[in-house]
C-alpha cells in the first residue's frame, strides 16, 4: 500500500499535498464488505536532510475535519518542526471529504447538541427523530463509526505511509483519539503530544454536564473580567449586573433572532458564540464586543467580525453533525431511562442555568438503537507507548484541567504533564503563544524526552 499524493485543488488546502487511504468500514472482516476512502492532506517536511518522520494529527471534534488542521498548524508551528516533520491531518471516516454521510438532517437538526430544550416530552421526541432519521439513511454503517474504529483506520494510514512509527498531535476529540491509538497500537507511537485533554472517564453522557458545570465558572470570571471594563463595554459596573445583561439577551434571541455582527442569531447560537469564545481568554474580549453591540444596537468592530468570520466560517455541516452523533452514541451507552436526564435538568437549571439544561437533556445516545460493538477503551496497563506528553491549561472550560490529570494519573509510567496555570485555553501548543510551552513541546517532540517531571508555568500577560 502506498499514499499517492496530488497537489491540493481546494482553497483552504492550497500549497498542500492531498490523497485518500482506503480502510474497512469493519476492522473486525477487513476483507469483506463496504470499505471508506480517507482524505488525507500533508505539508511536507521543509529541510528532506533533518526530516524525523511523520506527525499526524486528528481532528479536534467528532465530525471535524482534520485536513484542515493542518493549515492550521503549519501557519502557526515553530520553524523547527515544520523542517523536520511531515504534518499529516484527515477527515475521519464518513465525515468531511471521507465518504460523508447525508441523512436529511435540517441545519437546526445539525446543532443537536446545543439544541434548547423547550419542555422535556418535546426535546425527547426531537432528538429520537434525528437518531431516527439517521439510521433509516445509514443503520448498516453508524455503528461502526467508533473512536477505536478511527484508531484503527490511523494505524492504516501509517502503515500506508510506509512509517514503522509515526508522531501524533492531538487536541479535544482528537486527545482522546490519540490516547485510544496508543492504547491500542502504542508499538507504533512515537512522540505523541495530546493537548486539551477530555477527561476518559467522561465518555460521553458526563462531559455533557462537564460542560454545563465549566462554562458557568467560566462565564463568571468572564464577567467578572467585563466588568472591570464597563467604561469600554457598558455591559455593567458588576459581575452579576453583567451576567444579568447576558441572560436577558439570550432570553430575547430565543423570542427573536438578534442580530450579532451583522447576522440573525437565536438564542442557540448566541449561547454557542459565547461557549466558543468563553473557551479562550484571548477571545474575551471579542465576546464582550459582541455582546456590547447586540445589547445596545451598534455595530461589533471590525476585528471581532474578522475574528468570528475565522471562528465560524466552516461550521459543522451535515455530515459533521452526523459523524458526531455517531461517535457520542456509538462508543458508549447512554442511560435509558429518561428520568434520569428529567433530575438532571432540573439540577443544571439550578446550578448551571446558561447552557445546563441543554447539556442535561437527552441527547441522541439516549435513543441509540443498538449496543456498543466494543467497551469503553480502558487506558493503564498495556500501554505501550514509550512516552505520552500531556498538555493543559488551568482553566480550560470545554476540557477542565482534571481531564489530563486522570490520564496522567492512569499512565503513570510513560507520561508527564504540563500546565499552563492562569490561562483559559482551548488547544494550548502552539495556538496560546505562550513561549515556555512551546518550548517544552518543541523540544519533547525534536528530541522524544519526556520533561523528568511534571511542569507548570504561568502565562505571560495575555493582554486581555
């Protein structure tokens, strides 16, 4: 098997390479029945005389499309690492340009997740129609649409690529993903650098209150931040007077669309604009712009639309929202009985009102008709990395710090950790800037040594 690589035609992949790799839809019958084409995009090792290998990176979300990291990366990787290593990213199967599936879902159905619940009978009824809907379209394929299933497919492609070990770079989803790899095919790791790290055992109904729980403590430092800034915002001259604010604009857009940098957005999307930008204290202030000028009617600046454009340019599209649904209910059951998502609701309501209730409703898994063809990966003994780098940030609101704690804590024997105290951070190395983990990541990843210990460093003044 060999990768036969094109120049890339799409826009966003321009001056990259592009191929697919072919893998079984059915690892477990690998010669036998429908099989997926794999988009894969490569940015070449710049200096062939100091190249190191391969550093494949996964998507960040299920559903994500991971060739797009790569750009991403290759725009923003310290000089050293773009000479030594080819950055390789892909779609995971049936999802961006690997097969993609198509259910009919509508654009509301593709933010089922974040979907508000408007009473319990009905939320119910909505997401039992899109699993539904979905398994009438692809029932014979979704079930094997798992994490071990994608770990499996990324040991293809390195085998493809004709790598007896291949680097791994991985954030959120694609953390997860890389710790699975290694758990199940860690002979084959080299470094491996997982930043933002989902906690293991959240998988997947906890995570969703993980979720709800953050990103109320998150929206209070938040507004405890803008109100220290009310002479810029007008947001008020309070923590609470500001929260206060943004629950009634949220109650207002979930009436009538309101219009946010010169769009309609409802109140689902204005609750995911603020989670998105809550995620990073360097997106803080493109939060209060926004919320500024949808609370007094004016215009967002010209930076915080240029920043949300970058932000929300490439949504989850259908297919994306399908792979997700996938992923979440097909890697692990989801309880069954509804009365436990009704308690749950009511406690998100009273402790985490700003997103807890979605998070707290039942969401696809609860209706997933078959039952997981594997269990739940276990990660510890077996493991067979020879070294794990785990990076965090303090605060993170969509993968809390004690994510990488837990998996630091059950691979004891091959991991370190790093930390990135009094920051905010979604997908820390390279993206924060921070220069003390960008050092200590570059040189794990030139050099394949581990930190001898466990590291923290404070941010720098991020300039929020």
């Amino acid at each position: 098997m060999s990768v036969p690589w094109q120049p890339a035609t799409e826009d966003a992949l321009v001056g990259l390479d592009t191929a697919t790799v072919t893998v079984p839809v059915d690892h477990a019958r690998p010669g036998v029945g429908r099989t997926v084409d794999l988009a894969l995009a490569r940015h070449r090792a710049r200096d062939g005389k100091l190249r190191q290998g391969v550093l494949l990176v996964g998507p960040d979300d299920p559903g994500n499309r991971g060739t797009l990291l790569v750009p991403q990366l290759t725009a923003v990787l310290p000089p050293v690492v773009l000479d030594r290593f080819d950055i390789v990213g892909f779609d995971h199967r049936f999802s961006g340009h690997s097969d993609p599936l198509s259910c009919g879902l509508t654009p509301d159905e593709w933010l089922w997740i974040f979907h508000r619940p408007l009473a319990f009978d009905d939320e119910a009824r909505y997401q039992r129609g899109v699993v539904e809907r979905c398994f009438a379209e692809a029932g014979d394929v979704l079930p094997h649409l798992t994490s071990r299933n994608i770990a499996r497919d990324m040991d293809v492609i390195r085998r493809a690529l004709g790598e007896e070990r291949v680097s791994y770079l991985g954030y959120s989803y694609g953390s997860y993903l890389g710790a699975v790899w290694t758990q199940l095919f860690g002979e084959h790791a080299d470094r491996v650098v997982l930043d933002s790290v989902i906690d293991p055992g959240s998988v997947w109904r906890r995570m969703f209150l993980d979720y709800a729980e953050a990103c109320e403590s998150t929206l209070g430092d938040w507004a405890q931040w803008a109100a220290g800034r009310h002479a810029d915002l007008d947001l008020g001259t309070t923590a609470p007077v500001v929260r206060e604010r943004l629950d009634r604009l949220v109650e207002r857009a979930d009436r009538e669309p309101l219009p946010v940098a010169g769009l309609p957005v409802d109140g689902t999307m204005l609750r995911l604009v603020t989670m998105v930008l809550l995620s990073s204290d360097r997106a803080w202030g493109f939060l209060g712009d926004v919320l500024r000028a949808a609370a007094h009617g004016t215009e967002a600046r010209e930076e915080t639309r240029l920043a949300l454009g970058a932000m929300f340019g490439r949504g989850k599209d259908e297919s994306g929202a399908v792979a997700q649904l996938a992923v979440l209910g097909a890697d692990a059951p989801w309880p069954r009985d509804l009365g436990v998502y009704r308690r749950d609701m009511a406690t998100a309501r009273a402790r985490h009102p700003f997103i807890g209730p979605a998070m707290a409703a039942p969401k696809a898994g609860a209706f997933w008709p078959r039952p997981p063809l594997e269990p739940v990966t276990a990660f510890g003994p077996g493991n067979r990395a020879e070294s794990v780098l785990l990076v965090r940030s303090e605060r993170g609101m969509f993968t809390p710090a004690r994510g990488a704690a837990r998996l630091r804590e059950l691979l004891p024997h091959n991991s370190r950790l790093v930390t990135l105290a009094g920051a905010a951070h979604h997908r820390v190395y390279p993206f924060y800037g921070d220069p003390h983990i960008d050092e200590a990541v570059t040189a794990y990843l030139l050099t394949g040594k581990l930190p001898d210990r466990d590291t923290t460093f404070t941010a720098e003044e991020s300039g929020r």
